[in-house]
C-alpha cells in the first residue's frame, strides 16, 4: 500500500476527520490495502497515514502477521527508506503511519512523463539498491517492490512499503483465491510459490530498471497474468534483452537471472550502476529531468501550503463529529468510514499496475455542526497540553475581572446596603491588615509575598540521544527515559529522532545560561524551529558541543540539556549521537 497516485486531493464529506489523535489534511491515494491521507507531526513534520481496508481488519490471521510485520519493518533504517514511525494493530481499522515524501511515485511518472533518461535511470536504481541492503540486513524481504512503491523526491528515490505486503499474504483473501502483489514485478520464484528470499527484490529491481530507462517491460506488455505466466518460465524462455541500452544490459542480464543465487546482492547492483553512469550515488543535484523535477517542487508547493493552513481542504462540507463525554478511541475515530474495492480502467493490462481506488463510502447522517478549528492544525495530542491549560486560565482571569468590574469587585452584580458601606471608594485609600487580621500600624509597609523558588528534581544526570538502530526513538526528559522503538503519538516525549530529522515536541531552546531562570527565559523568547533536519545536524550548524537545551516538559517541569559530546556515526546519511547532562527542575507554582 503505498502512498497512493501521490496528488494531495480535498477530503470528501464521507472520509474522517481524524484517525487516533492525527488531523488529516488531505487524501492521498487508494490501494489494494486501503487508503492513504495526509497528516503532520506535532512539530508540523508531514506524515502518510494509512487505513488498512476492512477486508483484511476482520482478518485476525492478517492482524497477526501486520503487526510482526510493522515490528520488523520499524527496525529497517536507511537513508532511501521512508520509515513506519506508528501504527495500532488492534483498533477497528488498522493503520499505520509513514514519513510523507512530497515527490510522486515512479509509476505515475513515468506515465505522465515517458521513460527517464539513462543516466537518471542508473541513480536511481543505485539508490534504491542501496535501500534493499539496509532492509535486507534487518531480515526483511520487501516482496512488492514495483514503481508504485518507488517516490521520487527532490533528494533522491525513496522506497516504501517494505514488508508490509507479507501479512496480506496470511489471509483467508489470499487463501480462497485472492492474489497479493503485483505479477508484472514479481519474481519467476514469487510466480512459482517458491521461497522468497532477498534475491526476489533484486529481480524486481531490474524489472523496474529497464522500464524506468525505456518504458517497455522484458516479458512483453500483455496482461498481468500473461506477463506473470513468462515471468515464471524464465528458465525456459529467458527474456530478449538485445533491445536495451548498451549500459544498462549487464546489470539486467545479471539481475534478471532464472536462478535467485545467480543475481548480484544490492550492494553490487548498487556498484554496476555506479560504474555505468560514472556518478556516485551520493550526488543528487539536477538528478530529475526539469519537468520532473518541476512537479516534484510543485507538490512541495502544495504540501507546504496544507502545513500551513489552519484547517484541511474539503470538496464537501466536513463530516462533522459530535463533543463526546469520553475520550474517543483510534476504532471510534475509524468507525463509518468503509472503503470498498473498484477497479481503475486499465488495472491489469498496462506494465505499471495501477493501485486500486475505493468507491465513496455511503454519506452519513446529518450531525451538528462542530466549532472552528484551532488557527493551527496540529495532532490532538498537542492540543491537551499546559498552553491549553494556560489558555483557560487567561480566560478565566480575563472573566473574573470583568466581574469584579461590573460587580463592584466583590463578584456581585450591584451594590447595597453594608456591602456598599465596607467597599472602599475610588477617593479613600485601600485598607491592608496584617497577618493578625488587624490593620497594621501606620507608616508600616506591608510585607512582600514570598518569593517562590525553582525546586530541584534531579541535576546533571548522564543521557545520551543516538540516531535510531530503527525508524524512530523518542525522548522523555521527564523520567528521564530514551524509547528506542518510540512512537509519533507518545505525549509523554519532548524529543523524537529519526534519520531525517530532529522533532522538538514542546518548545525547545537555546540558553546563554545553566541557571533555571536564564533556562526559562530562553524557551519563552528565543525558541528552535520545531524540526531539525539531518543536514543541518550532519554539518554541526544546528546543535554543538556546549550548546544548552530547554525546555518545558509534557509535564511542565523544566528540563535543561547540556551538551558535552557530538559524535558522527561515520554513515554519510545519519545525523550524529548527542550526549549531555540533564537537570530537572520543578517549576514555581
């Protein structure tokens, strides 16, 4: 299930809302597994969020399998992978949510724009090689790999859905007859029913390599099943590759051998590709042709503007929810929103497979109009926390003292009697007493409040942030704990890391000073950006030895982070492991 046909489309009244704490912004696509929408992070990072179909969710067999599935697949890291970063196995609906890449998939390019040229054909297969080694040193076989799987971005290819496929295979769909995969990508192993191992991705790898660099597939451009049925015989009938480009045959007489132990690992392919365009695979400016790379930015565009408007595109009025006594659940956000299966004109025939897209959900009934969005859109869980609450409060004041205004200053709505009499006038002086209850003597000053003093916790506690051994840690300076399987949706967290970025989830900022004060005043004028990217973090122009990190926790004590030590990981895609001490503070109440 990927990320759809990629083009952010308005939700339509039928679709939610929301789905377990993630505002949607927009729908994305439809696949075989289900649908795909537009969300952000706290720290406004986009993310896709995907509902799997309610054919597979009553499934138990498939639950199962999902839920390993997404485990393994959070333990892949790799610069050209898009990462899992949450998911709910057991809601209503399954769902899981991926990084959001801005950049359509390889299957719509190429319909829209015809083959790519060579030399950009070769960078992208090196790359994507490149990902397939890093998910198959985590144990995981992709087993989908097709252009649909493939997003294009401004830097670089980026590959997803990697092993999530597998559990679509366990189901009583596929055990009645139903098919998972896509056959014109497939391996003659895959065909066959045999074992899969990492040399059914290398095989699909170079499927999509002699498409991509002229548009027509090896076996021919029949159906799906006649291309499969070929695809299968190719120990018997090997493919004619006289047709392709001088540079591009080797690598795909060798990836595209009969015998899986015949074919390169990724690393080599990765190497072939780089010898045959002469460019490393690390260097990406004007890798796209202009028109590709026009609608790559052009998507960017677009998804900036969704980040940055207060409420998510509508092509009908919203599906609005009632207020509800309790906290809604991930099944109750779900719940009436039923994809159903339709064919696309053209599924099956054409070489790119198209995804399937789901018929509109029947309308729900009329419900009551909800209240306006808050100005930004953001998760609900960064709506419950302290500036809420402080939000309250300055309502509260703001009413209490329109009260004492108009009622005189007791809270009353007039003035009468003794009440009249015991309220001072604006012409005499306020009366003040003393501790004893008496008026204090005259010409005695009235004693000050106690000041009120930041209460230590814990001080200069060693901790140590790394980038992710999976697809995302997070950070709870509160306990302090580092999650390394953590979660988008932890409300606990103040930090999450992952390869391409750093997300601060409460207002972070640099202090010029270790004491509480200097720490507080420096989150309330000088805060971060809320994300970080790699870059910035690999060239040590974001944070450095010595800097001083504050924050205001999830909890709302006061967090101090001094950095003692910046070490590179010696990958040239992973940002660097920071290690620091942490101070605690209890904040004055």
């Amino acid at each position: 299930m990927g990320n759809g046909d990629g083009a952010l489309r308005p939700l339509t009244s039928q679709e939610p809302r929301e789905i377990a704490g993630y505002r949607l912004l927009a729908g994305i696509g439809e696949g075989g597994m289900g649908s795909v929408y537009l969300s952000r992070t706290r720290g406004n990072q986009p993310v896709a969020l995907k509902v799997i179909r309610r054919e597979y969710a009553g499934d138990a067999e498939f639950r199962r399998r999902f839920q390993q599935e997404v485990d393994a697949a959070r333990q892949v890291r790799g610069y050209h992978l898009v990462p899992v970063l949450d998911h709910d196995a057991h809601g209503e609906q399954p769902w899981l949510a991926t990084a959001y890449v801005p950049g359509p998939a390889l299957d719509e390019v190429l319909q829209e724009h015809g083959p790519l040229p060579l030399p950009t054909t070769l960078r992208m297969v090196a790359r994507v090689a490149r990902a397939l080694e890093a998910v198959h040193a985590a144990g995981v076989v992709h087993r989908d790999l097709k252009p649909g799987n493939i997003l294009l971005g401004a830097d670089g290819p980026w590959v997803i859905d990697f092993g999530i496929a597998r559990a679509a295979e366990a189901t009583q769909l596929t055990r009645s007859g139903g098919f998972i995969g896509t056959p014109q990508f497939m391996s003659p192993e895959h065909g066959n029913g045999a074992e899969l191992t990492p040399a059914t991705d290398v095989f699909s790898l170079g499927l999509i390599a002699a498409v991509t660099a002229t548009g027509r597939h090896p076996y021919g451009a029949g159906s799906a099943l006649t291309v499969a049925t070929q695809i299968a015989n190719t120990a018997q009938r090997p493919p004619d590759l006289s047709g392709y480009p001088e540079a591009l045959r080797p690598l795909l007489e060798r990836a595209l051998a009969a015998d899986p132990a015949a074919r390169p690992a990724p690393g080599e392919l990765a190497e072939l590709c780089e010898r045959a365009s002469g460019e490393s695979a690390r260097s990406l400016e004007g890798w796209l042709p202009g028109p590709v790379a026009a609608a790559v930015a052009e998507r960017q565009r677009r998804l900036e503007q969704l980040l940055a408007g207060a409420v998510p595109e509508t092509s009908a009025a919203p599906a609005s929810r009632t207020g509800a006594a309790r906290t809604p659940t991930a099944a109750d956000r779900v719940a009436g929103y039923v994809p159903t299966q339709a064919s696309r004109p053209g599924d099956g025939d054409g070489v790119h497979s198209a995804p399937t897209r789901s018929a509109a959900p029947p309308a729900a009934p009329p419900m009551p109009a909800a209240p306006p969005a808050p100005p930004a859109a953001v998760p609900a869980w960064r709506r419950r926390g302290p500036l809420a609450v402080g939000a309250a409060a300055v309502v509260l004041a703001v009413v209490a003292g329109a009260a004492w205004a108009l009622g005189g200053g007791d809270g009353s709505s007039g003035t009468s009697g003794k009440d009249a009499e015991a309220r001072p006038s604006a012409s005499s002086p306020a009366r003040t007493e003393g501790t004893d209850g008496k008026a204090p003597a005259a010409g005695t000053k009235p004693s000050a409040p106690p000041k009120r003093e930041y209460e230590q916790i814990f001080a200069d506690k060693p901790l140590a942030i790394s980038p992710p051994t999976g697809s995302y840690i997070t950070v709870d300076l509160d306990a302090p704990k580092v999650n390394p399987q953590g979660e988008v949706g932890d409300h606990d967290a103040e930090i999450g890391y992952m390869l391409q970025w750093m997300t601060f989830r409460t207002p972070t900022a640099k202090s010029s000073g270790t004491t509480p004060e200097e720490c507080r005043q420096a989150v309330d004028t000088a805060p971060l950006p809320n994300e970080l990217s790699n870059t910035k973090l690999i060239d040590g122009g974001a944070l450095a030895k010595g800097d001083v990190l504050c924050t205001v926790t999830s909890k709302g004590n006061l967090a101090m982070f001094k950095i003692i030590e910046v070490t590179p990981t010696g990958q040239p895609f992973d940002p660097p492991a920071y290690a620091g001490l942490l101070t605690l503070w209890k904040q004055p109440s």
